[in-house]
C-alpha cells in the first residue's frame, strides 16, 4: 500500500502473489527477466521477433500442468506439448514464433482459465485466447512480439476484448 493510504477493510486481500511466470526470448535481446500475470514479455515497438517462450506456475495450491505449443516459422505447429517451464521454439536458429496455445489440465483447469494475447508483426494487439485455443498468425509470416498471461478464477471475465485472437492466411 502507498504510504497514507487507508488499510484495506477486514477480510480484504492484502497481498495478492503472482500465479504464473513466463520468459520470451526475443531477437538481438535474448531471455528477459521473468514476467507475471499480465505482464509484457517481449518487445514490442522495436520489430524484434519472439523466438522461445517458457511458462510456468508462479504459484499453485491446485494439482495439474500448463502446457502449451508455438508456431514458429519453418516449422509449423510443435507436434508435442511442452510442459511449464521448458522451452519451446527455438534459439540461435533466427526463427520467429508466429502463434502459440496454452492450457492447464487437471485440478488447474477446474479452478482458473488461462487467457493470453499476443502482439503480432502488423496487427499488434490481437484479442485474447484462453484454454488451448490458439493466438497469433498462421500462414502469414507474421512475427509475434510480445505476449500476455493471465489466469482468471473459472468462468471469471475474460481480461479483454476476445475478438480476432488468432488470424489462419489462406
């Protein structure tokens, strides 16, 4: 709390802690320092490229996994999941990730949605996804950028807009 302001109410939170943690590796920048519940990963402004990513549970009281897959140029789709906090797309191969889909399983999945947006090469802030569906670009040759994360309770609002989260070329 700011100094002078008046104490939260009995009951009230006082302390929220962070629920999951992500790390994007951007071109010429490399890995950033981790990021936490909607917060910015990646640079966005500067035309750099994300090329890897790793999530994972900051903190969780609930059994289960997050996983997720990138489209990364070249490549296509990852053909497995990757599970919290190991790497998928690449690094040191100058290929950008253009989309990606993240959800939790089990416990995890009960209790929260996991939604995430991503700025992408053109369009720059799409809507935002949740549970696997998939954000970003396929077909296009569009470079993500930067990325978002949130987990919210289950069935809360959806942090934003959900419009056009994900763009397929012909």
């Amino acid at each position: 709390m700011k100094k002078g302001d008046e104490a939260p109410e009995i009951g009230a939170e006082s302390y929220k802690y962070p629920l999951v943690s992500y790390s994007a590796h951007s071109q010429s920048v490399g890995w950033q320092t981790a990021k936490y519940d909607n917060e910015v990963a990646g640079v966005t402004g500067q035309a750099k490229r994300l090329e890897a990513i790793k999530i994972d549970f900051a903190n969780s009281k609930y059994a289960g996994k997050l996983r997720y897959k990138t489209h990364v140029q070249t490549y296509g789709w990852e053909d497995n999941w990757t599970k919290g906090g190991q790497i998928a797309g690449t690094t040191g191969q100058a290929k950008r990730l253009e989309a990606i889909q993240i959800e939790l399983t089990d416990e995890m999945a009960e209790q929260y949605d996991i939604y995430f947006r991503v700025h992408s090469q053109t369009y720059g802030w799409l809507g935002w996804a949740k549970n696997g569906e998939s954000a970003g670009t396929e077909g296009l040759a569009k470079r993500l950028e930067a990325i978002e994360i949130q987990l919210v309770e289950k069935g809360g609002a959806a942090p934003g807009s959900t419009e056009q989260a994900f763009i397929k070329g012909e």
